[in-house]
C-alpha cells in the first residue's frame, strides 16, 4: 500500500453506549453499519467487502443486504479492527474489493446473544495456566504487571495516575461510561480486584458497536465526508499463553507492528499529535508509550504522572477516556480506532488542536498479538 492511498470515509459507533439490553450483539452490529454508511454517504449497494469478528461477517452481510466478493473474519482478540483495516487496505490496493465495511457489535455487559466465555481445559492455558489459578483476562495480565512493575520501580500510586489521567479526557464527554474525576487516592481505595488491580485499573464493561467504511483515496475524493488517510499499518503476534512473553517488561509485538506501521509511514514517534493505546488495564497504556518508542524503558510511568497525556498535555493519549472510562465491550480495538479518526477529522468530543497524525495501537490476548495504524488528515 502506497501511503495515504487508501482512506477511512465512514466511522460511527452505534447511538449508545453503555448498558444495552434491548441490542442483540447482531443489532448492534448493524445499527454501527448503517451509522457508518450514512456518515461516509454510502449505501449497502456500494460495499463490496466486509470484515468483522464475533458475528460472521456473511451475517452482517446478510442483514444488511451487502453482496460482497472480499471477506475477512480474522479474530486475534481485542486488536482485531486495526488488521482488518490493514487487510482491507491490501485487498482495495490488489483489486479484491473496491468499499470494505468493518463492524462491531458486542453486547458484553448485556450478554444478550453472546456465547459463553469458556477456556478449554485441554489448550495450552488449560493445562499448564489455569491449574495455577491464572485463568480470566484481570488475572492474566496481572503477570506482566508485576514484572513491570518491579523491574522499573513503578509505585501504586504511579499505576493509579494512568486511571486518573484518562478520567480527566472522559469528564467532558457525555458518552463515556464513567465521568466522574477521581484522585489517586480514589483509586487506591477502590475495591481490589487482583493484585495489583484495584477496580477503576480495569476496564469497564459495556455493550456498543462501531464501524468502519475503506476505500481508495481516489474515490475518497468524491464522497461527502472527510477522508482520513492511511499512511501506516503493522500486525505481529508473538506468544499464545501469557506465561511465555519472552519479556514481561515489554512487548515485543507492540515493538514489532509499531515499527512497520511508523517505517511505512515514514514518521516517527516525534511526528505523532495524538495516541490511542489499547487500555483494558492501566498497565497497558505504559508499555505503548515504551514499545512504541514515545518514552525510553522506564520513563512510561512518570511521564504519565507529569501530566503530559492530560488534556494539554504534550502527548494526548487515550482521548475518549478509553477502555478504563469511555467504554469496553469486550474487543476495545473498534473504539480506539473510531477516536482517532475523530480526533483526525476534528469532530471529537474533546478535540485535540491541530492533529495532523495520530497514531492507534492495539493488543490481543495477553500481549499476544498487536497492530497499528498511522492516520493522517492529509494527503501525502
């Protein structure tokens, strides 16, 4: 892909979020689909590809009276919108489809049309994980945590700025899920979840839906809405059981899509305006800021506390509040996706001035798979 010839023309997220359960996980779906289309002034007729996970995509499909020749139903967990966004980029550029529609819907608070979560006692983590009593994702992620923790003198305090910080973003913002400014003292005295986790470190639970519409720069230019470009994208995956990071103290991942998506951009870490970071847990968001390169190892944590991912800081990050106040369905990824695309375009909640290029990064699994995006609101 040739930067900035492909181009983001619809995103919208379903009318709510929150707590939906009056929305299946298919309707809401399809109500991010139709949101979408009518935000890039397309119809279902114009859409020749589809992408999504959860539901099958030849559902959505179904449902909403697409005929499609390209499809992609790749599931890595909660980063799986920011592949399918790069896969849409390839199959526009190779000829395989002309519009591609990404959605999702996921009724994760509801639980209305949702299978059960279950962890088959015969994988991996089965075996060798669960028995040990590391079984759930808060207890999962709290392996790396601790590491990090310990390695670069991280304090409870410090874990508990990330939280704080991005409350401050979603305070504003009447669609988050959460609002209410809080202290670290706060946080610190929220019930404990799993050590080291007290409960405003986790990501809320939410249902909601988003979607996203690609196509060429080229057509692009005659639709109604403000394209966003896409200059840069990478994937990686790395492990399947978080007990066997190569480093608990970073991801090598993050380090490996980070750096595809900057080289094919052509930008670095210094170019970025604005940052979206995958936030299930308060951990997360420190080890973008380290693997991709913002912050040298070890500095993640006080740049945080130093205000500077705050609104007016030098660093916005995580702008809607992200996972930890906005929202988190379950698969986060879509939502990241849709603020920096907002931000982009100037049309966010809490508008961050001037942003040229933001930068998304997503997490599936337990650090076990990532991928990333370079946006731009022009043109190269």
């Amino acid at each position: 892909m040739k930067p900035g010839s492909i181009a983001i023309v619809g995103a919208a997220e379903t009318d709510r979020v929150g707590v939906l359960p009056e929305h299946s996980a298919l309707n809401l779906n399809v109500e991010a689909a139709r949101n979408a289309l009518h935000d890039a002034g397309l119809t279902p007729a114009d859409i020749d590809g589809i992408a999504g996970t959860g539901f099958s995509p030849g559902e959505v499909a179904e449902a909403l009276g697409i005929r499609t020749r390209w499809v992609d139903s790749t599931s890595v967990g909660g980063c799986s919108y920011f592949l399918h966004v790069r896969h849409a980029a390839a199959a526009i550029t190779a000829g395989m489809a002309s519009a591609v529609l990404i959605t999702h819907g996921e009724s994760g608070r509801s639980r209305v049309g949702e299978p059960g979560l279950n962890f088959s006692p015969s994988s991996g983590m089965g075996q060798f994980e669960m028995p040990y009593g590391t079984a759930g994702f808060v207890t999962m992620f709290t392996v790396p945590a601790l590491r990090f923790m310990k390695e670069f003198g991280v304090t409870h305090e410090q874990l508990a700025g990330v939280a704080v910080a991005q409350r401050k973003w979603a305070h504003p913002n009447e669609r988050a899920f959460r609002r209410d400014l809080i202290t670290v003292e706060d946080v610190l005295a929220s019930k404990t979840i799993a050590y080291p986790f007290h409960q405003a470190e986790c990501c809320v639970v939410t249902d909601g839906g988003g979607a996203l519409i690609v196509t060429s720069a080229e057509r692009a230019a005659d639709l109604p809405s403000r394209p966003v470009y896409i200059l840069g994208t990478g994937e990686s995956t790395t492990h399947s059981m978080v007990s066997q990071m190569e480093d608990f103290t970073s991801s090598r991942a993050f380090r490996d899509s980070s750096a595809d998506a900057f080289r094919e951009a052509g930008v670095g870490p210094a170019d970025i305006d604005h940052l979206m970071v995958y936030d299930a847990f308060a951990h997360v968001p420190l080890y973008g800021l380290q693997d991709l390169g913002f912050v040298k190892p070890g500095e993640a944590a006080a740049f945080v506390a130093e205000g500077n991912t705050e609104p007016g800081g030098v660093l916005p990050m995580n702008t809607n509040g992200g996972g930890l106040s906005y929202t988190h369905t379950g698969m986060y990824g879509m939502f990241a996706i849709q603020e920096a695309v907002r931000q982009v375009r100037g049309t966010a909640a809490v508008p961050v001035p001037d942003v040229e290029l933001s930068f998304a990064q997503g997490v599936g699994g337990m650090f076990s798979t990532a991928a990333s995006l370079v946006l731009a609101a022009e043109r190269p």
